[in-house]
C-alpha cells in the first residue's frame, strides 16, 4: 500500500486538525514533539505521512500531488487559485474576509470612488471590488499589519481576515463591508481523488461524523 500523505497548515490549524485526526482514530506521536526539527512524520501502520507547510504552500503541494491531502483556510484556497477540490468545511478557525477602513471611507465604496485597497489577499480584493461589485480600485499588496495601511495613509481601506474585531478596534477601524465567511477546509488532489478514492472517502466520512 502507498502511503497518504497530508499537508498541513503550521500552526494553530495543524493542532486543530491533529486533534480532529485523533478523534477518528489517526495518530501522529511523533508530529506533538514540538521541540522537534523534523519536517515529516510518519505513522507505519496506517502508511500514513504528514507534513506542515505554510499555509499559501498547502495548495501547491496538493496540486501538484505531493500530498494527497492538504487542511488549510478557505481564504488561502481562493486567494491561491489551485486546481483542486475542496471537499469538506472542517469548521473551525472560523473568521470573516471583510473590507474594513475608517468610518469615514464608507462613502467612498458607495460612491464607487477609485479607492486604494491594501491587502495580503489581491486576488480576493480584485475578485470582490471587479467582479461583484464593479468598482475600479488600486489594489496594493501587503504582507501583513495591514491595519496600518489606512491608519499612516498608504490606502483607502484593506481587505483583511476579522476574527474578533479586536485589532480592527485598538486602530480605529471597522468591518465596512463583509467579503465572504472563512474556514478551514479539507482539500484533495484530482488524481487521487480517483486513484485512492476508497482510503480518502473512508477519512472524510470518519471526519464528518465526528465534525
Ligand atoms: C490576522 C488578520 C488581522 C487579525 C484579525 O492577522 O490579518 O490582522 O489577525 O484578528 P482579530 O479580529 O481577532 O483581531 P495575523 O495576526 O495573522 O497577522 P498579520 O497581520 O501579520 O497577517
């Protein structure tokens, strides 16, 4: 039998997700010792690997079938645009995808201004501003505090990940508009889907009942 492998997301989505694969009866000892360098675990008698990734990587290594399976936020599975199917919302690491600014910039998106956008997310930006609402924006990229952007004047509002809305409060800023829901999802490789249809559908089944 070949080995399953799956690509995680490092961080708090990897232990949400080694939790979630505990409860249906799928382990990784060595994956807890966090002291350790090692990239890649191993459990033998499920032929199972595991591996974490940064987040926007997670797509990329099951696109490209070097993991079978990958667990990773929905808003990384947009923004990165891979061919893959999302195939289950693990239901946790829930946030929103919001345009936020000062309260005065709520009238430069009703006024359809050609408004500055900063985000980590461009694709998402343009996606939302271009095709569903059809404003022509600047979209800038950034690679993270993006709540400083509209606060030191590099842009009109961002397009950022609220989770409790505390950052967006300590800066004087709000959610303006809501761009869609986040969550982290279970993504999987178009051949394997097919070529090992039968252990993937057994995990995904074992995971929705216990979700
Ligand atoms: C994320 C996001 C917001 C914050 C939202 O940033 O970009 O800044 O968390 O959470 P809250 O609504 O609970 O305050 P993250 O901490 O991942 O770092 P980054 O800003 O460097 O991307």
């Amino acid at each position: 039998m070949r080995y399953l492998t799956f690509a995680l997301t490092k961080g708090r989505l990897a232990s949400k997700t080694l939790e979630l694969l505990e409860q249906i009866g799928i382990t990784c000892e060595e994956m807890k010792d966090k002291n350790s360098r090692k990239l890649i675990f191993v459990n033998e008698e499920l032929k199972l690997k595991f591996f974490l990734a940064k987040g926007p990587d997670v797509p990329t290594y099951v696109e490209y079938g070097a993991a079978d399976i990958g667990v990773v936020g929905k808003d990384t599975i947009d923004e990165e645009s891979r061919k893959l199917y999302e195939v289950l919302d693990l239901g946790f690491g829930k946030c929103r995808m919001c345009v936020c600014g000062p309260t005065s910039a709520k009238e430069l998106l009703q006024h359809q201004e050609r408004i500055r956008v900063a985000t980590k997310y461009p694709k998402i930006a343009k996606d939302y501003f271009y095709n569903k609402k059809g404003q022509t924006v600047e979209i800038i990229k950034l690679n993270g505090s993006i709540e400083l952007a509209p606060i030191v004047g590099l842009s009109d509002v961002i397009v950022d990940i609220v989770e409790t809305g505390a950052t967006l409060r300590e800066n004087g800023l709000e959610v303006l508009e809501e761009v869609c829901p986040l969550s982290a999802r279970v993504v999987v490789n178009r051949v394997s889907m097919q070529m090992e249809s039968e252990r993937i559908t057994k995990i995904l089944n074992a995971l929705k009942e216990v979700l």
